[in-house]
C-alpha cells in the first residue's frame, strides 16, 4: 500500500515540477513566504572511484567525490566521468546543508512557508541545461522542512542515503511519466530540539543524469541545528525594549553621515529569538530607512527566555536638513511582526539633520486690494497671483521657493463661501490677527506634509497653507503667518 501511495504522490510531483510549481504543492495547497539566499562558489571535480565522500561547510568550496551511493536496485555502481567542467555548490542559510551540482546546471530557491504539516519549508530546484526543450526535462527537488510529509519509518531496511545519515529510497520506472528517484531522511543529532525533515527527488528522461544525482548526493552534507532552535510548540513571542545604547532621541547627525543605532532588548517571551530560529531578523516597517537594509539578520545565538541582547542596524544620515525616524520589528516568518513592550511598538531611531537657518534675512511683500491685506515673503521666492477661477471673487497667490520642489505656500480667498468645505464646522482653535482660525496638520501620504490656516473677517474667507519636505520648513510659514495683516 505504501508503494501505491509513494508512486501517486511521485506522479503529482512530477506534474508539478514540469508546470514549475513547488513540488510541496503535490501534497496539499501552497503558501507565500520570502526566497532565501543562494550562496554559490565553482569547484572543479576530481573524479576518483575510490574516495571517500567529504563536504566542506557550507560557504567554501566543495569538491564531489565520485563514490556514488547504492542505486535503487541495491546493486553499488562505480564513480562515473560527469559532463561538467566545473561544479557549484548550493549553500542553505535556513537548513545548514550544503551539496555540489554542475555549473551549468541552474539552481532557484523558495520559501513556501507552512504547508499541512510540514512547516517552514525551503524548496530548492537543480535543472539540467536547456530545461523545457524536447526531452529536457531532468531536475533535482531537494525540500526540508519541520516536521514532514513522511518518516524513515514509513520504509523498511534503511541504508545510508547520504553522508553518515541513513533514510529511504525509492525507484519509479518509466511508465506514464518520466523516471523518479526519490529519497527522505531526518539527520540524527544528540538533541532534543526538533530536527528537519528532507525530501530529495530527481526526474530524469536521460540514465545519464542519474549518475549525475549520484554524485550530487555524495556531495551532501548537513553541517548544522536546524532553522528552528526549540521544539515545535505553542510559544509565545514578546520583547520589552531597555535601553537606548547609542544614538538618543534627537540625536544631531551631520548631513551624510554614517552611524551605528543599538537597542538593548529582553526576551520576555517562550520562544528563543536569533540564529536557526524563525525570529531571526530585524525588518523595516515604516518612516526613513535611511539607507539600513530592509532586513538585519539577528547573528547571535539563541537567546531564551529572560535574556538581554544588543540589536545594532547601521544607518546614513540624508543629505537635507530636517527631522528623521525610522521604524523596525522583530520578525517571525511563521507569524506578525513582534513589537516591543505592553503597546508592541516599533523599535526606533530617531535623529536631527542641522542646515543653515531657513528664515530668510531679505523680505517681499504683497498686497491684496481684492481682499484687503498684506503679507510678506522671501524676496528670494517666486510669486504668482490670478484672480480667475471656481468661488466668488476668487484671488490664488503661490509662493515658492523653487519651480520643481518644496516647500510652496498658497494663500487662497473667496467672498461669501470658505476655499475649503467643513470651515464652519472644524475646531477654530486658533486666533489669528483678531479672528478665530483653524489649524490644521496633515501629515506627509498622497499628498506633501501639509500646515494649513482656514479663517473668516467679513464676507472674505482665507486659507494659509504651506507643503513641506521636512519640519524645519515651517519656520518660514511661521514667519509668513506672523506678517499678514488685514488693511481694513
């Protein structure tokens, strides 16, 4: 019965290895998640029927040794000669394994994420030169994942199916679809901590890429803890932020600059945090990323429960003047974001760009006889003033401080109705030149950060606005703001 099922669960997988789906799918219904890294280095084959299969770790060069192991039939075949000039070899960051393939051969990799009961899967495709012209459809599947879609205990008789780590292995001939051979395992650490599962599956319509999987196989080697550091459970995630170790809020940078935020953080949760556990990084979230990466891989060790770590991302100060922040989480790739404390905010860093005063020394002045005031402005400015359009006796003056970029003012006016519905009904909180105004801050989105005044004096109605790029602009409009005057 098994074999019935192991061959209809080859068949599914076939299918969808040609369509280019993730052969996982074969099984049950797919999920998205983020693609891993691909670390690759050339290694020159050197063939030798008598060595012993060795690999290195999984960043340096590994050299296939050409001892193959036991085909399907159980019959042991000697080293073969493999068309390939040179080999590569893949390096999994999530699962700590490592395996040679011919150079030119292509590799691609994916997250699929939590799939029935397999979960945090990497699936990793080898495919043969030319893959999908006539008669090129030879691939190599290698899947892991916590816990698995089957177990060495699902076989019988168990040989070693790669270096030092014994599992099945099952042979499909030719019939319907091309020829399969497939073998699983789960590496034996002295451990506790729940271990990954492997599935490795070539299809083949050529014998020849058979010898190739074979000496690929002897090639493999898992170097490492699996991507999951605790058993697999219902902990919880939380962080209590501690301490700002460099950079406090407001901190002056010089415009350019580079430097270094630390946060000091506790685990206050169930679940260890840091390498090979799904807490693993840090990932922009919103504001500035002033020039971080939008991910930090968190390299220390598991930190458990009760545990204090240093959590440092190297930033760039801009270039212009103004007031930055930049937001981050903690993050779980088998769930939300993880903020820190009681409010699970972001953690932050927030810093002051200084630039030469922004208030002007010379001054302009305009006067309205349509709706009787005057107002002054940087001499350096453009102005344009029109008096045509939507509203009653409308009068529009824009002031700029450049024709292409921020920040621009606009004083609009209207008789007998305000330039902006709500007027009447907005907080007048406020009072301007004798009047009562609102204020109002809208802050940066689909439109530019916005400051704005909305008042009344007679039949006129007034609106004060001004787009900025950064907070510092505002000293200008503040100036704008205190010059205007009405003339009657």
């Amino acid at each position: 019965m098994f074999e019935k099922l192991v061959s209809l669960a080859a068949f599914v997988l076939l299918v969808t290895t040609l369509a280019g789906c993730t052969p996982v799918g074969a099984r049950v219904s797919s999920a998205d998640a983020g693609t891993p890294t691909i670390q690759v280095s050339p290694v020159q084959p050197t063939p030798s029927p008598a060595a012993t299969a060795t690999v290195p770790a999984p960043t340096t060069t590994v050299a296939p040794a050409t001892a193959t192991l036991p085909p399907p039939s159980s019959t042991k075949v000697p080293a073969i000669e493999v068309a390939a000039s040179t080999w590569k070899t893949f390096s999994s960051p999530s699962y700590h394994y490592a395996i040679a393939y011919p150079s030119e051969w292509s590799v691609s990799a994916e997250n699929p994420g939590t799939i029935g009961e397999a979960m945090q899967i990497e699936t990793v495709i080898f495919k043969q030169p030319n893959y999908g012209s006539p008669n090129q459809f030879s691939a190599v599947t290698i899947q892991a994942a916590q816990h698995g879609y089957a177990t060495t205990g699902q076989c019988q008789n168990q040989t070693e199916v790669v270096l030092g780590i014994t599992g099945c292995r099952r042979a499909f001939p030719k019939a319907q679809n091309l020829t399969q051979e497939m073998l699983w395992f789960q590496p034996a650490l002295a451990s506790t901590l729940a271990q990954p599962y492997f599935d490795i599956q070539l299809v083949y319509d050529d014998a020849a890429y058979a010898d190739v999987f074979n000496q690929m196989l002897t090639t493999f080697k898992y170097t490492g803890l699996p991507v999951t550091g605790a058993p697999v459970s219902n902990c919880t995630y939380k962080a209590t932020f501690l301490a700002d170790v460099t950079i406090p809020d407001n901190t002056v940078i010089a415009p350019g600059a580079s430097f270094i935020k630390t946060w000091r953080v506790r685990n206050d949760g169930t679940c260890p945090w840091g390498a090979g556990t799904p807490l693993h990084q840090l990932t922009f979230v919103d504001g500035d990323q002033l020039g971080a990466p939008a991910t930090v891989e968190l390299s220390f060790p598991h930190l458990e429960q009760g545990g204090t770590v240093d959590i440092s991302v190297s930033f760039v100060a801009p270039v212009k003047p103004g007031s930055y922040k930049s937001n981050w989480r903690l993050r779980d790739e088998n769930g939300p974001q993880v903020g820190v404390g009681a409010s699970d905010a972001p953690l932050y860093v927030q810093i002051v760009v200084p630039g030469a005063t922004l208030v002007p020394s010379a001054w302009k002045t305009y006067t309205s006889t349509k709706h009787h005031y005057v107002v002054s402005y940087p001499a350096n400015w453009t102005i344009n003033v029109q008096t045509s359009g939507p509203g009653h006796d409308p009068e529009y003056v824009d002031l700029r401080a450049s024709a292409t970029s921020l920040p621009a003012v606009q004083i609009y006016a209207l008789k007998d109705a305000p330039p902006i519905t709500g007027f009447e009904n907005c907080n007048k909180n406020l009072q301007l030149k004798g009047v009562l105004a609102c204020s109002i801050s809208l802050p940066k989105g689909q439109i530019p950060a916005t400051q704005l005044l909305i008042f009344q004096k007679g039949d006129s109605y007034y609106h004060l606005a001004m787009q900025y790029e950064v907070q510092q602009q505002l000293a200008v409009f503040e100036e704008i703001v205190k010059s205007f005057q009405f003339t009657q």
